[in-house]
C-alpha cells in the first residue's frame, strides 16, 4: 500500500521511500540527495518540467555543456535574448553551494530551461544550461522519449540525473540507463502510477 507522510510542509506519497532509498545509495551526501529529491516532488507536483544533474567528476562538466554555460564564466555585457534573466542570477550564484541554497532559489533556478548541474559536493556548477551529447540512438533506442530524456540519458553517463516531467512524472537516470520513474500525486489525493490509480493511506510522518 502507499502511504502519505509530511515532508518540507507538503504530503508526499511514500511510494517514493523505496525509490528515494535508490536515489539516496546512489550518492555520497544524503543532505544532498534529499534536498534534490523535495525539489522534484515540489517541480513535478508545480507540472514544471526540470532536469538536475549529479556529476561524479566535477572536471566532467566540460564534456556536456559550453564554457559559456559554466558559471565560472562572465556573462556577456549584452546577453542573448532569452538570458537576460539567467544572467540575473548568475554573478549571485557563483561559487555557491545547493545546500545552501533557499529551497525557493533553487526550485526558480531549477525551472529555467537546461539543466541544473552540480557536484557530489552540492558545489553548483550550472544552471539553465544546454547539454551536448552524441546521437544515442544507437546506445538506447528504447529510451529516446524527446530532447529532455535523451539529455538525463547523456547526462546520467557523468554521474545521476532527475527529470521531472511537466505531466508530473520524475525519473531517474544512472550509467546512462534509466532507474525508475514515479508519478506525483493529483488533486484528488490518489498516486496516478501509469494509467492506473491507487488509494493512498495518509499517516502523519512517524506514525507505525
């Protein structure tokens, strides 16, 4: 059965204590793995799509997105159109930890399109930013589902990727390959898994 716990103000389905548990093992920092975790709970319930990227090599970054895009780089004085309001951000979140950052920061920066990109460390690396990758039609042709999913895919490669889907769904990528995806939960009180709908029983959190 799946169960409802209060977690950062909000239900969330407990469903999501296995596949949390998944995430969680698949990084060193469980601070981290958590705040990231609410994060797409609070995206995917918002129908706001995202996609936060966990590198384990910093130096990684390189391989998956511009100089321009780092946010060890200087903005240009007369950005493009589209970036006027990333470049709002960026000189305020140099050098900056996600731990650190307010749960609202990171949940506006995390909706621009991009990816969000950080370290095991939580050090973020970029945000709003465009991954390049090859053609992996070869490597997964079953999980070719759109840019988003293809990018998570490419991504994953580096380290562990969440892609939150603005019909609400949040998956998890890992070595390239997809882990596990859930659904966040409707207005009506009902966890949508597929096309099917499960009752949840609702416990306040530390309840047997």
């Amino acid at each position: 059965m799946q169960v409802f716990r209060f977690l950062d103000g909000r239900w969330r389905i407990t469903d999501a204590v296995e596949k949390y548990r998944l995430w969680n093992e698949s990084l060193s920092n469980s601070k981290l793995a958590e705040k990231l975790f609410v994060t797409a709970l609070n995206l995917a319930e918002d129908r706001r799509a995202g996609l936060l990227v966990v590198l384990d090599d910093a130096r990684a970054v390189s391989r998956l997105i511009s100089n321009s895009d780092l946010l060890t780089t200087t903005p240009t004085p007369q950005p493009a159109p589209g970036r006027a309001s990333k470049d709002q951000f960026h000189y305020l979140l140099r050098n900056k930890r996600v731990l650190n950052l307010p749960t609202t920061i990171l949940e506006t920066i995390a909706r621009i399109d991009g990816a969000l990109i950080l370290d095991n460390d939580s050090n973020l690396l970029a945000f709003g930013a465009i991954l390049h990758y090859p053609d992996l039609a070869d490597l997964h042709p079953e999980n070719i589902e759109g840019g988003r999913a293809s990018a998570a895919i490419a991504a994953s490669r580096f380290g562990r990727a969440l892609k939150i889907s603005e019909d609400g769904l949040i998956s998890f990528y890992q070595n390239g390959n997809p882990v596990w995806d859930m659904y966040g939960v409707n207005s009506v009180g009902e966890c949508r898994l597929g096309s099917e709908r499960h009752a949840i029983k609702v416990t306040p959190l530390g309840s047997p």
